[in-house]
C-alpha cells in the first residue's frame, strides 16, 4: 500500500492493507481505519452535522468559537485559533510571533515536509539541524552553533507524539530573543514535565487531518498561546485581517476552519484522551512483544507523555520489511522515506549533511496503530514483523 496521501496514512480502514498481492491467510491490519473510528461515534456525530446544517451557519459560528473555548482549555491554554490546515497553522503562528521575510528558523529535517513548507511560505528561509537519534525530536545541542543575526525563531516538532525537550529550547530561546512555535500536528494531549504541549512556546499549530489524533472529516488546524497579541494577529489574518466587516487591519488570508469541521471535533475532543490512553496500551503492548526482536523501539523519555501518533520502529532492510509486511496485508508505512533537505523541493540543501536525520529515513518503519486496534491484532502485525525481518 503506497498512499498517496500527504502523511502516508491509509485512510479508508480495511481496504487499504487489502493489496492485489495479498498472501497467507492472516486478516489484514490496517495502518489506520477511520472507518472504524466513526462507527463508534456515528450518532453523536450525525447529530452535530445536523446541528450544523440546521442552523446553516457554515462558516465561524457558534460552533467554531465553542471549539476555540474546548480546544484552548484542553491544552491548558488561554486562545486557540481555528484555521483550515495545520500548514497555514504554522504559518499564521509564525506571522503572528513576528516571523517575516529574510529571517531563518531553526528546525528539523526529518518531519513532514509541512514544517517547512510554512516557514517558506513567510519568506523565511528553514535552517535543518538533526535530530536525536533515541527520540527523533530536535537534537538540542545543535541549536546554537546555528543561530545567526536574521534568526528569528526555533520550531521544535513533537513527532510521532512525543514532545521534544523543551527547557533547553526555551532557554536558549530567551537567551538568544528568539521566539518559539510548536509544531504539535502530531502531539494532540501530549505534556513535557506534566504541561501540555500548545502551551510550552510562545504559539504552537495543530493539525486536525483525518488521520491525527484528533482529526476533522477534512482538512482543519488550530494554533494555541498564552500571549493576547499573538491571538489577536492569528484571529485577524485567518479572516482577511478584518476586525469587523470590511475593516481591514492586516494584509490577512482566507484560512477558516468551518462549522461542520468545527462541530465533528467537539464530539471527538471529548474522547481524545481516551483514545490517546488506547494508543499508549497498544504501544505498550507493541514494546513488550517486540523486546528481544531486531526492531529498535521507540523510547518514550519519563519526563514526557508520548500520545503515539505513530508507532515507529527501526528495522535494517527497511525497504525489504515492508514489502513484506504489505504483501501479507499489513499496512505498515514510513514516516518520513525521505528528509525535507534531500526532497527535490528544497534542491538548495543538497549539500547538507544531516546523518542521523538520514539514517532514520531509511530504517523508520509505522506499525498499525489507531485507538480501534484490538490487541490479538497488533500480537499479529509483532508475529507478521518477525517473520518478515528473518526472511
Ligand atoms: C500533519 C502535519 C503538518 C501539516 O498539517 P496539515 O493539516 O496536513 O496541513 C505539519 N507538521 C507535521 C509534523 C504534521 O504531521
């Protein structure tokens, strides 16, 4: 199964690990069934959308500042702000710390190309440096031999789930005058040293893709602060940067997240840490069976709570693992094959060498992992994993 999907996560449940070459006699699994997830919640969300479509207030509304209220005090913050996309998330929240034309911000090439993609877009230019090579978060001791007098800001991403180690970030942050956006589109509920992360920074952006934790039926996305004028610029250039109608104070965007979107993440934000505990039993079960095998395992650090965005092992022959694995219906993906600074988009960064970013690359391997996986289903994708690693 190679999606086509921006984050390489098979939407559409079972059909997906359903490939034409299909052996053995094993149920397939799935890398994510959003089918399944509906099913659990179709009447409470049908009633939403009919709230919705009854009230035909499509766009902001009730719902939306109801969700921006739900949604800040979920991740221990005073503002959220609901936009269409976690990309244009990351971009409102750097324009909205001051992030402009010319500067650099330091961040990380093994990620989804979105990170960068926003820092372009605001005429930044991305500065990589690498990651950890236990945890796959920004490697912080590579931070400072890289800021320059056109920094601006840092954008450490909590990939896969797991925060990045932010104390150091922020206190090289304020040190430096430099300012702080979380990439959290993939960390929904997670905490550092027991806070939320969307309240660690001076903003932080969200992704609400299908396939998130806490994912729309569409594309979505929200950045959340602590600090009223990073609000007020974020609120303002989601709409056109008008304040009231045809007002217009900022040179602003069209980037709203509407009130069907809005109304299906009430329902799904009440059963988030629910699902992110799922996650985590699943993942549990994922390390023990896996202990003594050949996969390297994911290190949840005890200082930070891992929501399990992804399950991520490494494996040698990566490569010839997950063919395997697919040919045996196993929808086992990668997260990410390529760093952003070896992507033919950012051509400029050929020269870069960012060794543990592309060892990772090559060896990262996302088992199935979504809150509906039943047990007796992921002891099948660790049975199915090891017969593929000794074939
Ligand atoms: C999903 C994601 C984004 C972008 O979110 P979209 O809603 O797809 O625009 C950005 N950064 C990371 C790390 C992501 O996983």
């Amino acid at each position: 199964m190679k999606s086509d999907f921006p984050m390489g996560v098979a939407i559409g449940g079972a059909r997906a690990a359903t490939g034409p070459d299909r052996r053995g006699s094993v149920a397939p699994v799935p890398l994510v069934d959003l089918r399944a997830n509906y099913a659990s919640i179709k009447h409470e969300i049908n009633e939403a959308i009919q709230r919705v479509l009854d009230s035909t207030a499509f766009i902001l509304g009730e719902e939306v500042v109801a969700f921006e209220q739900e949604f800040a005090a979920y991740c221990d913050c005073r503002h959220a702000v609901a936009v269409a996309s976690g990309t244009d998330a990351l971009q409102l929240a750097l324009e909205s710390v001051g992030v402009k034309a010319g500067d650099e911000v330091i961040t990380v090439s093994h990620t989804f190309v979105a990170t960068a993609v926003a820092v372009t877009r605001v005429g930044a230019t991305p500065i990589f440096v690498d990651v950890d090579p236990t945890t796959y978060t920004i490697d912080v001791d590579q931070i400072e031999r890289r800021i320059t007098p056109r920094t601006s800001a840092i954008v450490p991403v909590h990939l896969y789930g797991q925060p990045a180690d932010m104390e150091p970030i922020l206190d090289i942050a304020s040190r430096h005058g430099l300012k702080v956006v979380e990439d959290a589109c993939q960390a929904h509920g997670a905490r550092y040293k027991g806070r939320r992360v969307g309240s660690l920074g001076d903003a932080a952006a969200f992704s609400f893709y299908p396939g998130k934790n806490l994912g729309a039926y569409g594309d979505g996305g929200a950045i959340t602060t602590n600090n009223s004028d990073f609000h007020d610029r974020a609120a303002l250039l989601r709409n056109y940067g008008q304040r009231r109608k045809y007002e217009h104070e900022l040179k602003g965007y069209n980037s709203r997240l509407d009130s069907l979107q809005a109304a299906v993440l009430r329902v799904k934000l009440r059963r988030l840490d629910d699902w992110n505990n799922l996650r985590a039993s699943l993942a549990r079960i994922y390390n023990d069976e896996l202990r003594d095998s050949a996969a390297t395992t994911p290190v949840a650090r005890v200082d930070r709570t891992h929501v399990y965005h992804l399950y991520v092992v490494r494996v040698a022959e990566r490569d010839h693992v997950l063919n395997v694995l697919q040919s045996r219906g196993i929808g086992a993906g990668i997260h990410y094959p390529t760093p952003v600074h070896r992507l033919s988009a950012y051509a400029e960064y050929r020269d870069l060498r960012l060794p543990v970013s592309e060892k990772v690359a090559s060896e990262a391997l996302s088992l199935p992992l979504f809150p509906e996986l039943q047990a007796a289903q992921a002891r099948q994708v660790v049975r199915s994993l090891m017969e593929a690693i000794q074939s």
